[in-house]
C-alpha cells in the first residue's frame, strides 16, 4: 500500500524569502498583481518559492524495507545510459545546492517523443534509509521552434530530484514504481569548490570536417582578453589538426580550457537518429544545460557561443565591465546581434585574423533574434543557444536586453541561410549597411594574447 505523506519542512524559509528582497517583482508575478505593494509582491514571491520546495519535497511513504543489492555506477563522459525499461537517456547527472539549504539532484537526459508515466527519485542516503519523491520533469525545448513539425525527436528534458534536508545522500534511481527500488543507481557527488570564475564560454559539439585549427586559435585569444576564464569545449567530430591544438591548449592553459567528449545516441533499431537539423539542435541544447550545471558552483556566468561569435564591449574593454552596470534579477543578460556577412566588404582585406578582415556589418537585430547572453548561473534552471529558457526561482525575470551602448555580439557567418534561419531574409535584402570596427581596439591585446598561444604549440 502507498501512502503519500507531506514531510513538512523543519527548518526555516526565511532565508529563502530574504533573496528576493529588492527584485523588481512586478514584472514577474504576473498582470493580475500590478495594484498590490512591492512588500505584498514579496510575499507572494517567497510563498511561491516556500510552495515549490514543499510540493518538491513530498515523500512516499512505502511498507516494507528495501534490499539495496547492486552496485551504484558512474556515468561515462560523453556517454549515454539509458534507463532500464524507458526511453529515457541519461547524459550527466550534477548536484545543486544554489537553494540552500535544499539540495537537488539535476540529471541532463533525452526521451524519444515524451515520458508518458510519471517517475520517481529514490534516494538513498548513508544511514540505511530510502527518500522517495516525485521527479519533476522540465522539458528544455519550446515547441514554437519547430511547431509544424511532426517528426518523433529525441527531447532534451531536465529530471530533477529534491535531496532530503540534513542527510547526507549517496546514491538515487530513478523509477516509474516508487516502491520498487530500481536495479540501477547512480552515485551522488558533491562537488568540491575550491575556486570560482566569472566567465566560462561554452561551445556547442563540434562537427567539422574543414580544418578550424586557425579561426580556433583566433576565436580562443579574443575571448580570452574580453574575460573568457574557462571554455568549456564540447567536441564530436573534427580533423586531426584541430583537435591537437585544442588538446594542447588544454594541456598547458591550467583549467582555461577543458574539452568534453559528445555524442549521439547509439543507433539502434528501435531508436534510429535523425540527421534532421532539429534534432541537431536539441543534441546541442543538451550540452549547453551540461556546461550550464557543470558550472554553477564555479562559475559566475555562462556565455553560449559559436566560434563565429564576439561579444564585443562597446562601453569599456571587458566582459565585467559590462555585468557591473546590470542588476541580480534575471537568469540571463542578452546582447545584440549583429551580422558580418562575407559579402558586405567589397574590398580585399590583407588582414589574417577572421575577425579583423570584416569591418561592415548589418544593422542589429531585433530584440530576442539571434543575440547571445551572459547566463547567470545563480538564477537560470535551464538554458538554450540564445539565453535561458527558465529561471530557477520565481520572482527571477528570465532575460534582459542590454543597451546596444553597452555591448553588441559580432557574427561572422559566410552566409545567412533563410532555410534555417528565416529572419536572414530582411538582412540580405536590406540596403543598410554599417562601417564598424569597435573590435579594433582590442588589437594590441589581441596580437600578445594570440602569440602566447602560438608559442604553446610549438
């Protein structure tokens, strides 16, 4: 027999409620509340948050002991694990403690189409005991990307398990019977923080059979003096070149550069790949919310680029610089986009740098089009290519525009491809063209920066 129980919260809340105090509630707690005080609005906030957690962290009850029998095991980097009986696919699996004191288990994993049946976390924690939960499950898609299309995916979702309060948890299985303890466990590892940075660049897997070893050298030194600390590379497919400078970097930038191996789920009979470019998307959104909670004990912002992608200041000569004039209220802080297209300069540059050859650009996109951001890793649950999709706690509003003055995001693409992005269309037809060299006063840095690189690869 299950028996559903409310395990009310013995410690205090209000030092939850206390973050919100002086966040901008009102844009976030909805129309319907625009009359109500700003100390009402924060009472609201704090209630939501208070609700959540309790409704997170209500056990199943279940009679009877468990026999705990198999061995926990470790998911391979890179590698997917698919869930005993399910079409659930496990990427990576992190702990989070940004709620504290509640502690939450994240697992980063794919299903073919959607769940379908609710799950279950099963906690075992160091005293003998079983925590059973209902998982809640976030899908990291929105179906306007792609609404037409009828196609079976692989989705990328987002399990996530609440950790019991003041006990110390070493492994959890996930289950559709909460009172059948599943056969496969997985270890739980607390991270151990030793040191923190501000800015880590993620890159989606990349898939290149040209070789890139050069724009790669270029791309890492730009981003390295804009305040680049840490890249996160994550890499599926490339030359051999390529791959050796990277490897190299690695070697000798003392965690300034880290490479993940990505691949796709196994081809199999019942669950054949799709090469169509949404699944491509989806794979790579998989990795971004790895880099995402990869980082959010060490990290201040996580900035998802391209290697075609500058975020270039125009006010001041740093990323920081930049973040210093922005509030803690939202999960993540966009810049514009503004495109260098090939075919914007008629005229031949001598310039080497990819970036220093084109000095015409597009007018700036629109707002939410194409920009890429500064993603807070203390409020975002979940993030995309673009910004984050959800904030981690209510009251947090998801994305804020940055003033143009401030900074604008320089994308070198050969060509703007309408198939895949439509809005491209309005650039290539559009007359207006725009001389800007702001990245040129990032020369000198760049060009030191650029040959201690170099001088590693020798």
């Amino acid at each position: 027999m299950i028996v559903i129980r409310r395990r009310w919260l013995a410690l205090s809340l209000s030092g939850l409620a206390v973050v919100f105090f002086g966040f901008e509630f009102l844009q976030t707690v909805g129309e319907g509340n625009k009359g109500l005080e700003s100390g009402d609005s924060r009472k609201i906030v704090a209630f939501s948050l208070k609700k959540q957690i309790e409704i997170e962290s209500e056990e199943v009850a279940c009679s009877g002991g468990f026999f705990v029998g198999v061995k926990p095991e470790k998911l391979a980097n890179g590698k997917w694990t698919q869930l005993d009986g399910t079409s659930i696919f496990i990427y990576s699996i992190y702990f989070d403690g940004r709620l504290e004191p509640h502690h939450y288990l994240r697992t980063i994993s794919m299903v073919k189409g959607t769940p379908g049946k609710e799950f279950f976390c099963q906690i075992a924690t160091s005293d003998g005991h079983y925590h059973i939960t209902k998982a809640v499950v976030t899908k990291i898609w929105s179906e306007t990307w792609n609404q037409n299309d009828t196609h079976l995916y692989f989705n990328p979702y987002l399990i996530s398990c609440h950790l019991p309060v003041n006990k110390t948890s070493v492994y959890f299985s996930l289950n559709e019977k909460p009172c059948q303890i599943a056969p496969q466990k997985f270890v739980i590892t607390t991270p151990n923080v030793e040191n923190t940075t501000s800015f880590t660049v993620c890159v989606k897997p990349l898939n290149f059979r040209n070789d890139i070893s050069e724009q790669l050298l270029q791309w890492i030194a730009i981003n390295r003096i804009l305040g680049a600390e840490k890249i996160d590379f994550y890499v599926e497919n490339l030359q051999k070149k390529p791959r050796q400078v990277l490897e190299t970097l690695e070697k000798h930038l003392n965690g300034g550069l880290t490479l993940y191996a990505h691949n796709q789920i196994a081809q199999e009979p019942t669950f054949k790949h799709s090469t169509h470019i949404w699944q491509k998307r989806r794979y790579e959104i998989i990795a971004y919310n790895d880099c995402l909670y990869r980082n959010i004990h060490t990290s201040h912002f996580v900035i998802p680029l391209d290697i075609d992608e500058i975020i270039v200041p125009r006010h001041g000569s740093t990323w920081a610089e930049i973040l210093n004039r922005t509030d803690d209220t939202f999960a993540s802080f966009t810049v514009r986009n503004a495109y260098y297209l090939r075919h914007f300069n008629v005229k031949k540059s001598t310039e080497e740098v990819f970036f220093f050859k084109r000095t015409v650009r597009s007018e700036f996109s629109d707002e939410g089009e194409s920009g890429k951001s500064f993603v807070s890793t203390k409020n975002a649950l979940t993030v995309f290519n673009h910004y984050a999709l959800r904030s981690l706690k209510p009251g947090v509003g998801v994305v804020k525009f940055l003033n143009v003055g401030l900074a604008q995001l320089n994308h070198y693409k050969d060509d703007c491809d309408t198939v895949i992005l439509p809005e491209c269309a309005k650039y290539l037809s559009s007359p207006v063209r725009v001389a800007d060299g702001v990245i040129f006063k990032f020369r000198r840095l760049f060009f030191a920066e650029y040959g201690k690189l170099l001088r590693l690869l020798l």
